[in-house]
C-alpha cells in the first residue's frame, strides 16, 4: 500500500464509512476487479471479489457502481448474475440499472460511417485480431503482441487516425496496452458527477481504478472522497492511495464489508 496524499489516512476513512448510514463505492473493471488478459472475454474477476462485493451491496448501505469502458452486456457477462448492480458503460454512455432498460446514447449515421470505415481500414491492415467494437467506438489492443508488432499497430493507428478523427465528433485517448476512438468529451467523469449529483447526502465515497481512464473519475471527485489507484506500480496519478491487486483489493473490499456491517 502506497499512501499518496496524506490528508487520506486509510484508517480514519474506514472509521467514516462505519458511522455513515450511506455510501457510495465505485469502480472500474479491467485491472482493477479483473487482471489483465490477452482474451478479453475471459477477464473474470479475480477470485472472492465477486463475494465479497454481493455481501457490501447486500449490507444496503453501500451503493455499488461499476464504471468501465467496456459495454454494459461485456461486463454484465463477466461479473455474471449474482452481483446484480448498477453498471455504467463505454465510460458513462450506457447505464443499466437493475430492474430497468439500459439507458443507451443514440449513435448518430455519420458516427456509424466512420465506425464502419474504421473496420474496414483494420480489415484491410490485418488488425481485425487487435480491434474491440463498442456500442459508440472502438479500441486497438496490442497486449500480448511482440514488442515490434505493439509498436507497429500505435503507430499504424495514430498515423492514420489522430489528424482525421479530429475533424469528427471523435477522439483518440491512449490506455495501458492500446488506444481507444470513443466521442469527444466522454469520459469517466460523466458517470461519477452524475452519481455523485444524484447522492448529495452520502458522505462516504470511493472512486477505484487502474488506468489513464481512471484520472478522469478521480478528478470529478476531488476531495469529496477517497480516490484509490489499484496497480501493481507506481506512477503519476491524482488518487490518494495505490494499492497491489488482488492481495490489497480484497483487503480493501473486506475492510469496507466489515465497516458497512457494523
């Protein structure tokens, strides 16, 4: 555990959060519930996770939110049936709340051309393999490809990408192990100012995720709660804490069911 700002002691967040009636505990996806994998729809959760978040949400004094840029059937898939909250996907476009529709943004006939022309330029490039399609973009992996290969696919996708996208509604956002064309403006941020718009008196709030995506969440909720950097090392980041996955994230889950049970 790497205490980043000193003004979040681990200690006296959780003694809040056992005296607050409500809370609110958000989180990404991959690399923060789920490592990493090459196969990405087999990135299940890291063993005991899921338990332990059906107990905190059982508790009803925690409401939990998924917030990822993957779409809302991916992760529904993944965490599967039992943990039945509310998830926020392609980073805030789609929410799906139990028990209602999933809310989803219409995707405009000229965004859809260039998602099509998009595909096609893969095709044609032999990057077929590396492209995920969302529901409002798309993202090039290259995690587990060679060195030259990973480099050659940034390079590909940038050169031919950066300058067009800009002249449309997209943009081009880097992430640990690829980049991402999803609509200008979107990010994380969307997800947890509204969530924390529609929860004005939790007083206990918990932001964690992993990734470049993750500063945008973690900037929306400032210093109204506690903003946790789930990553094996170090680097700059505006959480308040890092801690190592799966060891210091199951303590972390646990330390917040125990307070929430109390």
């Amino acid at each position: 555990m790497e205490l980043i700002n000193s003004k979040s002691w681990y200690p006296s967040f959780f003694e809040t959060l056992r005296k607050s009636h409500t809370s609110l505990l958000l989180l990404d996806y991959d690399g923060t519930l789920s490592p990493f994998t090459v196969d990405r729809e087999r990135a299940v959760p890291y063993e005991g996770v899921i338990p332990l978040l059906i107990q905190i949400r059982s508790t009803g004094r925690t409401r939990l939110v998924i917030v990822s840029g993957r779409s809302v059937k991916s992760l529904r898939h993944l965490v599967g049936n039992d943990l039945n909250c509310e998830i926020w996907g392609s980073h805030g476009l789609e929410r799906s709340i139990p028990g209602k529709n999933t809310e989803i943004v219409k995707v405009e006939a000229e965004a859809q051309a260039l998602l099509n022309t998009i595909m096609q330029w893969a095709k044609e490039n032999n990057l077929l393999d590396n492209l995920e399609n969302k529901p409002f973009g798309c993202a090039f992996h290259w995690r587990g490809e060679s060195p030259e290969w990973a480099s050659q696919i940034m390079n590909l996708v940038a050169d031919k990408w950066l300058t067009r996208l800009q002249e449309s509604g997209y943009d081009l956002h880097s992430f640990d192990g690829g980049l991402e064309i999803r609509p200008k403006g979107v990010s994380k941020a969307d997800a947890v100012n509204t969530l924390l718009r529609e929860s004005p008196d939790v007083s206990t709030v918990s932001y964690l995720g992993d990734d470049l995506t993750d500063e945008d969440a973690f900037r929306a909720l400032g210093n109204r709660g506690l903003k946790v950097l789930v990553r094996s090392e170090s680097r700059p980041t505006l959480a308040d804490l890092r801690i190592e996955p799966p060891g210091e994230l199951l303590k972390f889950l646990s330390d917040w069911l125990e307070a929430v049970s109390a």
